[in-house]
C-alpha cells in the first residue's frame, strides 16, 4: 500500500460512499465534500487514479467524469483539482 493511502480521510468511511451510483448523486456529493474538506492527500490521490487508469468513484474530489474531462484537456492532477467545482455548484457542469 502506498504511503499517501494511511493519511487519506476515507481511510475509516464506508466504501460505497466513495462508489456512488451515479456522478450527480447526494452521496457523490457526500465524498467529495469529504475529499475537499478533510483529505491531506487529495493531488495523491488523484495522481494515482489518473495514472492508474480508475475509472469508478469518486478520487482526489473528482467524479469519474470529470476525471475523463480531465484527461482529455490533458490537465495536470492540480489543474484538475483547481477547477473542480464544489458540489453546491457542480451540477451544471455535469
Ligand atoms: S481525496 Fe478523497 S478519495 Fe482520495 S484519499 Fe482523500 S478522501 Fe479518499
């Protein structure tokens, strides 16, 4: 296991939280809030599902779609993350 995994804010939260059913849902909404607001090691975490090619859940505060935007505009994982939207706001870019 990575080093980045034993600081992660989901390390102790159930893990469908983190599966949602779909991008636009409360509880997607739900794990990102935690990855904005709580998670150390958010840019780890997203470095390691882009580079790794994850294509379900919610990482780094980004849902698999927005992590497919990501890759095709070639954003770095801190781009990304810069222009992802809070949930509050996201809906419109879905
Ligand atoms: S960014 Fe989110 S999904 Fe990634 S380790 Fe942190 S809390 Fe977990």
């Amino acid at each position: 296991m990575t080093d980045w995994r034993h600081r992660a804010a989901c390390r102790d939260t159930d893990p469908e939280l983190f599966f949602p059913i779909s991008d636009t849902s409360s509880v997607a909404d739900a794990a990102i809030r935690i990855c904005r607001t709580a998670c150390p090691v958010r840019q780890e975490c997203l470095t390691w599902a882009l580079n790794n090619g994850e294509q379900h859940g919610v990482w780094g505060g980004l849902t698999e779609g927005q992590r497919r935007r990501a890759q095709l505009h070639r954003l770095t994982p801190a781009e990304a993350i810069a222009l992802s939207p809070a949930p509050a706001t996201r809906g419109a870019q879905q």
